[in-house]
C-alpha cells in the first residue's frame, strides 16, 4: 500500500495545467479548481428535534458566525434585510473557477446588498457574456465550423444575437434542451431590464433580480459543472469525478474544464496545507505499464496500490 500522505518522499505536488504525456495512460484529470458556497443552506436546514446537545450547539454556533460574518461584510444598516437576501439567493453553484466566479460573486453580493436593478443588469450581463465566450472560444473548431448553425455565428455582430448563439450552442451539444429553455428566459429578463417595460417603473426590482440571478446561477451549475453527473465524468476512486479519456478531445472540455484540472494517478492524495490542500501523487505510477480505461481506473483497489506492484 502506498500512503502517500506519509510518504511524501516519493510524492511530487502537482498542480492544473499540466497535458497528457506519453507515459500518463493510467492518469485521469480530476477537477480542482472549483468554487461553491452552501452557507444559505447551513442557515436554513432545521436540526432534528431528538439531536444531541452538543450538536445542536455547535450549528447554532456555525449559524451565528455565517450571520455575525455577513453583517461584517455588508454592514448593520438592515441587516435583518441581508440576511434574508442571502438566504434567499441560495447556495452559489458547484463551478469550476473562471472569471464568471468572480462576477457572479459581484452580482450576489449586490442582491444581498440591496442594489437589486445592478445586480439584475448583472445576471443578464453574464449570460451574456459566458454566451459570447462560448461561441467566440468554439466556433473555429474543427468539429464545429462545418455544423449548419455555426455559419449565423460567425460574424462580429451575429454574437449580440443571443437566440442564434443558443442555436449555435444546442446543435454543438453544450447545451441540453433545459440550458436552452434557461437561457431563454434570462434572455427574456434581459430584455425587459434593459428596454423600457412599464413592469420596473415601481422602482422595485428585487424579485425580478432575485430570479434572474437565480436562473443564471443554475445555468453556470449546468454548463460549468465538477462534479455529479454528466456526459463528461465518471465516478472513480475516493468517491470523486474524473474526466472521461474520450471527452478530453471535446472542445470544449479542452477549453474549459482542463484547465481546472490535476493529471493523477488513482494513488493520489490531498495533503492539507495553511490555506486548503495540496494534491501530490507518484510520478511513477503506471510508468512501463498498459494503459488503463476508465472503468479500470475507477476499480477502488487500484487507489490502494503501490507503485512497484507488477
């Protein structure tokens, strides 16, 4: 048995970014960058009444600390109010990190806020804007240039036309039809938070944010996934997800879930250090070896062995 937790003098950290090579036929990407925040939840989810004392005790600690934290961040002044926007909102969505993490971060903490019409125009600014990256990053594919709707993308001024980037997406296969129903309905919120539409003039716009932020929260979880199922992943050992060997080769797979990921082996481990963990692994492992398939890899005993078994 190889522990590489302590026996870190034949691990290597390794870090996202790095390309399969020649001798990496027994690895798989496993999606590390990610980003989530189930905070709202903690702050709904009642206790069963029989729990313990002592549990009981330390959620209602880790509750008070998620409240005493938001109103250090947004500040006393109805803080009641924040609060229940946060709650409200819901839990952030499972992402890998790219720089809709950020603005969607932006947007959220403008809703909690109470600048509800900026983080309207937010929410539909950055479907908007994954939209347009979506196209611009894979219509020059190989496997897409030649598809029938790749040809209403290709101009500067058809990327502001969100139904035939929709279109587009859909016949790529990046999106499902419920991404496209999604996707159309924030389009529709867009609409009416941009152009005049007598449905704003009260001057309140919370719910309809609230909504928006919502749809285009579930969207990202849709499209930008780490985890759970999807055509993309396969469960293997310690329970994670890992990238399927035939959808490496997807654009847009290459483009953008790789990019968060670590090459591992299945001996891998996370090592904590001062602000989360590291992920080291054997350099070795599988060296001179055949390849392995996916459902090799998954095979729980191979997580448990050690880099010289045969």
């Amino acid at each position: 048995m190889t522990d590489l937790t302590n026996d870190k003098a034949q691990a290597v950290k390794i870090e996202p970014g790095r390309k399969r090579g020649p001798n990496d036929g027994s690895r798989r990407f496993l999606p590390v960058n990610m980003t989530f925040d189930t905070r709202s939840h903690c702050l709904t989810v009642p206790l069963e009444e029989d729990c313990a004392p002592l549990i009981r005790a330390q959620w209602e600690e880790n509750q008070a600390k998620i409240r005493e934290s938001l109103i250090h961040d947004f500040g006393a002044n109805n803080y009641r109010h924040k609060v229940q926007n946060f709650i409200d909102l819901g839990n952030a969505p499972w992402s890998i990190i790219a720089l809709h993490s950020i603005y969607l971060e932006q947007i959220r903490d403008a809703f909690v806020a109470q600048c509800y019409y900026p983080a309207l125009l937010g929410a539909c600014g950055l479907g908007e804007r994954i939209l347009n990256q979506l196209v611009l990053t894979l219509r020059d594919e190989d496997k897409y240039k030649n598809c029938p709707a790749t040809k209403y993308v290709k101009s500067k001024e058809s990327i502001n036309k969100w139904d035939k980037c929709i279109d587009a997406l859909r016949e790529w296969g990046i999106f499902d039809d419920e991404t496209v129903r999604g996707y159309r309905a924030l389009m529709k919120m867009r609409n009416t938070a941009i152009h005049y539409q007598s449905e704003l003039d009260s001057g309140e716009a919370r719910e309809t944010a609230l909504t928006a932020i919502q749809q285009i929260s579930s969207l990202i979880e849709r499209i930008f996934q780490p985890i759970g199922e999807s055509p993309y992943y396969f469960r293997g050992p310690k329970g994670r997800y890992y990238v399927r060997l035939e959808s490496e080769s997807n654009p847009f797979v290459k483009h953008f879930i790789l990019p968060s990921c670590v090459l591992v082996s299945p001996v891998y481990r996370f090592i904590r250090n001062t602000s989360g963990f590291d992920v080291h692994d054997d350099p070795e492992y599988g060296i001179n070896r055949p390849p392995l398939t996916d459902e090799q890899f998954a095979d729980p005993s191979r997580a448990m062995e050690s880099r010289n078994s045969p």
